[in-house]
C-alpha cells in the first residue's frame, strides 16, 4: 500500500507560503534550550538545522508578508527553542509554538520530513511528515480501545456520507475514514484487536509541525491487503466501493 502521503502529493503544490510584501523581524530570534518534557530529538537534522546555527536569522523573502505574531520554533538538531517574529520568518522543518513552555515540553513534531516541492516537474514531491509515538497521538485525539469500540463509533453515524473501510493483512486490520484529501486511519493488531498505530493527513498544513500527515506509533503496509466495507450490515446495503464485510 502506497503511503498517504504520496495521495495527496500531487495536489499540494503552491500551498504553503505566504503572498505579498516583506516584513523585516524586529528582533533576532532567541534561543532557549529547555528541558521540560519527554520528547526525543531526531538525530536526523532539517535542512536548515544542518546550517550549523543554534537559531538561523529570519528567513526574508520580498514577496513575502506575515502578521506580526510571536512563535516559538523547535531546533530538529539540537531541541533549542527559538523565537521568531512572524510564522513566514520561521525555519522550514521546524515545529512551531505558540509559547516557549510548550515548545520546551510539547510531544508533537519530535521528527518531521519537512515539505519539498523542488523536485515537481519531475514528479518527485516530498510531502511534509510528522512522526510521534502512539502515546502522544493519543492526547491529540481520543483513541479507541479496542477495534470492536471504533467500529461501533464509525457505523453509528458516518459524516457527510463518508463511508469507512476495513483493510486487513500483514497482521494488522486498519479502519479508514478518508473523504477527499483528508482523512484519518486507526491500526489494530490483529490478533488481539488492540490499537497499534494512527494517522491523519490534510491537503493543508497541519500545526504546529507544518506538515500535511502525522503518523503515531506504527503504520499499515500491507502490498497484499483485502478491504471491506464494515458498516454494510447495519445500512442495509453497502453504498461504498467495496464489498460488505463478511
């Protein structure tokens, strides 16, 4: 199965930036290391981590113009807080705050594989990813405990007419919501129907990480996967693309 990322590749291009005039910073960013939290720093630096600055300058572009509001950015290197002026000025890859505590202490963007669309013509898009652990998904978004509770929740009212479906193999049963290019996607263990993993995806940047998909503990790959619809027996009849689960 082809990640999520690679759906919404293609449509994606143009959407992060700003448009407009430039806004020079009013101060340089400063830098707070912190210890607060139990988040793991990424050994693998963004790019503009690699430059070797604790806080880069500003970035400034003259097409370019934000509203003045203080963030707090995330080295991916090192774990330093810094704080920018504006959202535009902020390093690309970076996860923002909204406060140094929270960029000190918060779970969420301890590894991301920031956005490139450099490689469009030639069709190889890199789709910005956050990776975090299934613990701190959870306290983004109430889980379900077992696979027999998020199905009961999913066939109870599915919204605007989206239908879930059940995709099984490898071991592991994945029930997804996905309508246009948004979605989500909850992975069990098979066996024992307990949640494994997690993921959400937008065609628009998701805060604070700036990213268009977050995947929280493991994922589903399965080449040789079946898929069902699972709210089939409580409609009626399936209305969805595949069959009625058995």
């Amino acid at each position: 199965m082809k990640r999520i990322g690679t759906f919404v590749a293609l449509v994606l291009l143009g959407a992060l930036g700003c448009k407009g005039d430039a806004r020079e910073a009013s101060q340089p960013p400063v830098a707070s290391a912190g210890s607060g939290g139990s988040r793991d720093v990424p050994s693998n630096p963004a790019p503009d981590a690699a430059l070797g600055d604790e806080c880069p300058p500003p970035r400034r572009d003259p097409r370019v113009s934000c509203s003045t509001q203080e963030l707090w950015a995330r080295n991916p290197s090192s774990g330093a807080c810094c704080s920018y002026a504006s959202p535009c000025e902020l390093p690309e890859g970076w996860g923002r705050f909204p406060s140094e505590s929270e960029c000190q202490s918060s779970c969420r963007c301890a590894d991301i594989t920031p956005t490139d669309f450099s490689g469009a013509e030639s069709g190889n898009l890199i789709v910005g990813t956050e990776r975090i652990s299934l613990e701190c998904g959870c306290g983004v978004y109430a889980c379900p405990s077992t696979l027999a509770a998020a199905l009961d929740d999913a066939c109870a009212g599915p919204s605007d007419g989206i239908r879930p479906t059940l995709v099984r193999g490898c071991g592991r049963v994945a029930l997804r919501s996905f309508g246009g290019f948004t979605g989500s996607e909850l992975v069990f263990a098979q066996d024992t129907g307990r949640l494994i993993g997690m993921l959400w995806f937008s065609d628009v940047p998701l805060e604070p990480c700036n990213t268009y998909d977050t995947t929280a503990g493991q994922a589903f790959l399965c080449e040789s996967a079946t898929e069902c619809d699972p709210c089939a027996s409580d409609a009626g009849a399936s209305t969805s693309v595949v069959p009625p689960c058995e």
